[in-house]
C-alpha cells in the first residue's frame, strides 16, 4: 500500500477544511477503510514507519489508530494493527444497491398518501379552508397570550395535561352545548393539534389496521390521508341531496368500524344532510356496531338561517365522535382542536393520551380558554359571518352573473366555499386549475377530492373568506374565462 500516495490525494482533495495533520490521518485511514481501499485483514504500517513515510508525527499516527480502535474500524494485537472484518461488512452493506426508485424504503402507508392538492399556504383568491385573517383581532390575543405568560406557573412549564389544559377542556364544552347542541361533559372533551391529529387519534383509538372506514365520495383528502396512514380500508360512499347515501348493500358488503361525514356543510359539495338521513345514520351505525366521526369544520358559519345542531346531540349516547377545530374559526397557525367522544371511550381515551400524547403548549391553551370565557369568541363569529356572508353573496351573484351553463354553484347555504359544480362533459377540473394557477388564482379540483378511482364529479372549490367583495366581480369573470377557454370556445 502507497500510503503517500493515498494521503496526499485526500489531502488535496479536503485541503478548503482546514484540518490539522492528524485529524487529516485519521479522516484518510476511515475513508479508506470504509471503501474497500484497505481491506479486511489488512495489517497496517507499524506508528513509527507510517510517520516516518508520511513526514508527520509518530503521535498523529498513534492518535488515528486509537481513534480507529474506538470506532471498531481497526484491532490491534500483538503484531500491530489489522483492519477489521466488520468495518469492509458494513461497508459493503452500505454499497449494496437497494430497490430503485425515489420511494422504495417508505412504507405501504406512506406510499399510498396522495400528492398535496394545493398551496394551502397562500393567501387570497380561491384559496379554500382559510378565514379572512387580516380581520382577526390580533392585537387582543396578543395581550391574552401575554397574560396567559404572566399567570403561568413553574408547574406548568412541566409537562403539560395529555388530555388538555381543564380550563380549555370546561371551555370548549360549554361552548358547544350551548351554540350546537352537543351533549358532553369537561370528561368527553379532548384537545388535539387540529383536525387531522383529531383523525388520527379516532382511527387509532377505535378501529385496527385493515378495519374499514367509510368516507363521503367526494370527499376530504386529510381525512382519507389520516385513515390510510392508520393502514384502514377506506370505502368511498356516494352523496346525494340529503347528504352521504350509503345503500343496504354497503352495510352488507362492507360494514365498517367508522363513518366520515360533514353534515353541516359537505366538504367539498356544500351539502347539508337532512335531519332524516343523520337519525337514519345514527341508527344503522349504533346497528352495526360503528362509529360516526362527524367533522364540524365550518359550521359556525351558517349565513341561510341559526347553525344547525350536531349530529352528535341528536341521540341520547349516539355513537359520534365529534371532531371540531379553532383553524377556521380563529386562524390556521394555532393549531388547536378537540375531540368529544361518548362517554365509555373518555377513560380508556384519557389512558391512551397519557402514554402517546404530544404535551405542550399550555400558554396558547389559556389564552383560548380566555378568549371563548370572555365572550371575545362569539363576537368574533358574528363579525365574520357578517363579513363572509357578504363575500358570499358578492362571489354568488357575479358567477351567476357570468356562468353560461357549463357548471352551477352549490354549497352557499354555509362555510366558506363555493362549489362550482361542472355540466358541461367536455370541461376538465384539474386543467381549469392549473390554467388559473398560472393568474394567481388558487382554486382546488374537485376530483382530486374522489376516494376511489372514478371521480363522482368534476368542478372547483372556490373559498371566498380571504377576498374583498369588490374583487368578486373581477375574480369571477376570469374564473369563467378559464372554463370557456379549457371548454374550446369564446367567452
């Protein structure tokens, strides 16, 4: 072995990292044990010829042969020092190829997540599920998160309650008793970090891997992401003008351990299911031995009429969970949700939280506790479902001003999207989506939101909370420009 061949090319080729000599020695030896270059079984220079060849100190040489001892790559013996078998097995590990491909060590779940629908974090025109947050009082919950600082202990700099802080727990359920009719109590209350950790944690807690779980077809792409990630079998069920339409031979063929539905307003359709399908719901899955997870995502914004109730308090114990988060109601980066389950699940649920749960964030807790306690919270809905009510209303009458036929608007009952729902066959969602993309205008393709392989329908989401009301007019008029030029005719 040429060792001042082999150290001076590694010298010259990391002569920018400002290395000592011996920590040089050392680094050549490694690389060269780890590829191959000295071989198992390899008897190296003794410290004082490998110095002597290489002109540094016998101390550099003694420092990387102890140093190679440390790491395993070298044994010394009586006669010096070998390199060792295991280092040229691991490298040769690390050498083996493995299956091709940018995917081949992610898991089955992993691989079958699909690919991200939109840039959710933009702003502006159409971007749905995010409210108007240049209209959110940031300067109160300034001061709220401030006092929530100032009042906090040294407890409570410790880990934090799994379940949720108790004053944000005793919050969220009186407010949904009173505003939606939900029946629970402080127990049956659990804070996430949002909608998709509420999924999670339902699919977990309550069906096990190849357990089938019902979504609305079309439907919410986080929800069937959550579900296939917890290795459930998902099943697309249609809708109709009532809502999720599951036939006798779904129950049949493939009864499930939990059903995903929005009632209040669909997403993405905008359908509200009629009181007669959600009590039909509840007793065919109380039946069936099933668990409803009813996502009450925008509810609170109802502009035709008072919020309808929740599923959940419609029977005394109905087997719903039900899933709400302050995303929509406050603003996205919070992060905070929660979760009501029926009574028996709340302390084997308690159980599981203590061992898995993340604990953290107590200061955000209490100041959201402040701000529903302090009645800051409905104050804040009733402006926004002035404000969205009007950017409804502007959006509305501007499509149907311009629309020729070629799609109709649903869903404007609630929320803060419009469904544009396409009627002429020849036009393509995802083209018109990705047409607007490049104007600046974010619209979602409604058949990215299939379950299954066959989209059930073809249109767009446009959310509406972000955009003033005078842009309406100007926004809607390209919106239909993109449908009459991807349908292949003049607007």
């Amino acid at each position: 072995m040429d060792y001042t061949l082999l150290f001076e090319a590694f010298t010259e080729n990391h002569a920018g990292r400002g290395w000592s000599r011996q920590r040089l020695l050392h680094e050549c030896l490694r690389a060269a044990i780890r590829d191959g270059t000295l071989a198992a079984g390899t008897r190296l220079a003794s410290s004082r010829t490998l110095a002597g060849e290489l002109n540094v100190a016998r101390n550099s040489v003694l420092y990387a042969y102890e140093q190679l001892a440390c790491e395993g790559y070298v044994l010394g013996d009586r006669r010096g020092t070998v390199v060792a078998a295991i280092a040229s097995q691991a490298s040769a590990e690390a050498a083996a190829p493995v299956e091709a491909g940018p995917h081949a060590l992610l898991s089955r779940r992993a691989r079958n997540l699909r690919p991200v629908l939109g840039p959710a974090d933009m702003m502006g025109a159409f971007v749905p599920g995010v409210p108007a947050l240049d209209a959110f009082p940031l300067p109160l919950w300034r001061r709220m998160l401030e006092r929530a600082w100032r009042t906090m202990t040294p407890r409570q700099l410790n880990y934090s309650d799994p379940c949720g802080e108790p004053v944000l727990r005793a919050a969220v359920a009186d407010y949904l008793r009173a505003s939606r009719g939900v029946l629970c109590d402080v127990a049956q209350v659990f804070i996430t970090d949002g909608t998709q950790s509420s999924l999670d944690l339902c699919a977990r807690a309550c069906a096990d891997d190849g357990d089938i779980v019902w979504l609305e077809d079309p439907g919410y792409a986080g929800a069937l992401a959550a579900f296939r990630g917890a290795g459930l079998k998902v099943r697309g069920i249609p809708l109709d003008g009532e809502g999720i339409a599951p036939q006798p031979s779904h129950w049949r063929d493939a009864p499930p351990r939990l059903i995903y539905t929005t009632p209040s307003h669909q997403y993405p359709l905008g359908t509200v299911m009629s009181l007669q399908r959600r009590l039909a719901l509840i007793a065919d899955a109380r039946a069936a031995g099933a668990l409803i997870i009813e996502d009450d995502y925008d509810s609170e914004f109802r502009h035709d009429g008072p919020p309808l109730p929740a599923m959940q308090g419609l029977a005394p114990d109905a087997p719903v969970l039900y899933v709400g988060t302050f995303s929509k109601t406050m603003f996205p980066a919070l992060r905070i949700g929660f979760v009501v389950v029926p009574p028996w699940l709340a302390a084997p649920l308690a159980e599981m939280r203590a061992q898995s749960a993340a604990r953290g964030r107590v200061a955000e807790q209490l100041a959201v506790a402040e701000f529903v306690r302090s009645g800051q919270f409905a104050l804040h809905l009733r402006r926004m479902r002035r404000l969205y009510r009007q950017r409804r209303d502007a959006l509305q009458a501007a499509l149907e001003r311009y629309l020729d036929g070629s799609a109709v608007v649903e869903g404007a009952s609630a929320g803060m999207h419009l469904a544009l729902r396409f009627t002429d066959p020849v036009l393509d969602d995802q083209a018109v989506s990705a047409r607007l993309l490049e104007q600046g205008i974010v619209v979602n393709a409604m058949s990215l939101h299939a379950v299954g392989d066959r989209p059930q329908c073809q249109g767009l989401m446009l959310g509406y909370a972000q955009v003033p009301a005078e842009r309406m007019d100007e926004l809607a008029r390209r919106v239909v420009a993109a449908l009459s030029a991807s349908a292949g005719f003049p607007h």
